[in-house]
C-alpha cells in the first residue's frame, strides 16, 4: 500500500549541482504534482501533469524541469541548484473531480 | 492575487475544546471545491474533508467539520473535542473548475497546540 514514493528524503547540494527528484504512485492517478513548501509560504506549485505526455507550469517553475516518464513516474529536476531553491518538496497525485491529492513524504533539499 | 488566506496566528488549545480554523478564498468560478489538510510535525500531507462548492450540506469527516459559508467565500475547519494528536499545521486548499487538471491552491497554513 504504498501510494506516493518520493527518493531521496534528503539531500545537501553546492550550488549550481544538478539533481533529480523522483516520484512513484501506484495509485493509477492520471495527475501528478510537484510543490515545494517554505516557512510561512504554504505550498507552491512547482509543475504538474495533467495526464501521461503532458506537463504544465505552475506558480512557481523558474529553474526547475519535469518529466512524466509514464503514467506512474513524475520526476523534477534542478540543473544548477541556486540556495533559493532549499526547501522541502512533495510530489502528489489524484484523480479528478473531489479526489483529494495524495502527497508523498517529501524531500528535504538543502543547497549550500 | 491569493487564492486562499489564513490569517490567524498560532493557536493554543485546550484539550477536549473545539477549535475553528479560518479561512477564506477567492474565486469568480461557480464550481469549486475546498479542502483542508494536515501536516503534523513529522512532515507528512494527510488530507481531512472535502467541499464542494455545491454541496447543500457542510462536510463532516469524524471530528471534522467545515463551516462552508458561500456567499461569505469562506471554508472554516472545525474540530471538536480536540486531541494532543492535533497539534498540526493546517492548510486550506482549493481547486477551481477552471483548472480541470487538479490543480490545488493552498494558504500559508494555521498552527494548532494542543495543551492538556
């Protein structure tokens, strides 16, 4: 039962590393979010997906890129990590209608 | 523009008291729906209860419940008879029938204790 798998829980980058963050669901969603989330800020939306083969920006996009593998997998990657973009970041899913999003643990991302 | 406002400070409960978070949005759809998380110390995004904006009856989840006041455009939580597990961030969300993707809009958040 696992639902929304985001790896890794945490990671420490220099500044302008790259990385990618992965995100599994099981749950057979057709949309898949990324949102980041910072003290005081809520959630942002970062990207989403709509549905496998499409990806759309969200408030928040600058520097960051998506990619919905497949129908499960929705990965976000940082090209040149900048310290603006320490925070903590979850992935979700959901189906549409009054599904609620099903988040997964989050990722704590620090960039020094 | 925000879409979503929770305004309060943080809160200090009494245990076994019930609890009214605010909050209030902003939206020209006439089809939408609220939503209201939790998001305990620990981390994790656990979702509670549903509004849809035409639903005649207020959501009621167990010990939650929304205030759903339309033409007010606000969606309070409240929580009855309040737990030490409570002691939470809770976050408003909404979803507009424009966004037929999903997308949620959350506020910044309330923060609760809980204190026996």
């Amino acid at each position: 039962n696992a639902g929304v798998t985001q790896t890794p829980k945490f990671q420490v980058l220099k500044t302008g590393q790259s990385m990618t963050l992965q995100c599994a669901q099981d749950m057979n969603h057709n949309s898949m979010y990324w949102y980041r989330q910072d003290p005081g800020m809520g959630l942002r939306l970062i990207y989403y997906s709509a549905s496998e083969g499409t990806t759309d920006k969200g408030e928040v996009p600058n520097g960051y890129n998506v990619s919905r593998l497949n129908k499960r997998e929705f990965s976000l990657r940082l090209e040149s990590a900048a310290p603006s973009q320490t925070s903590v970041y979850f992935c979700a899913s959901s189906d549409r209608g009054r599904s609620p999003l099903h988040f997964g643990n989050g990722t704590r991302l620090t960039v020094t | 523009a925000q879409k979503i406002t929770q305004t309060q400070p943080g809160m200090f409960v009494q245990e076994k008291e019930a609890v009214t978070l605010d909050c209030t949005y902003d939206t020209s759809d006439q089809s939408y729906g609220l939503f209201w998380y939790k998001q305990p110390s620990s981390g994790e995004m656990i979702f509670l209860i549903y509004q849809g904006s035409y639903d005649e009856q207020n959501a009621t989840e167990g010990r939650y419940s929304l205030n759903f006041q339309k033409a007010r455009k606000s969606a309070n939580l409240v929580i009855s008879a309040s737990q030490l597990g409570d002691s939470a961030m809770y976050f408003c969300a909404m979803r507009e029938a424009y966004y037929g993707n999903n997308r949620l809009a959350f506020g910044k958040g309330n923060q609760v204790v809980v204190i026996p």
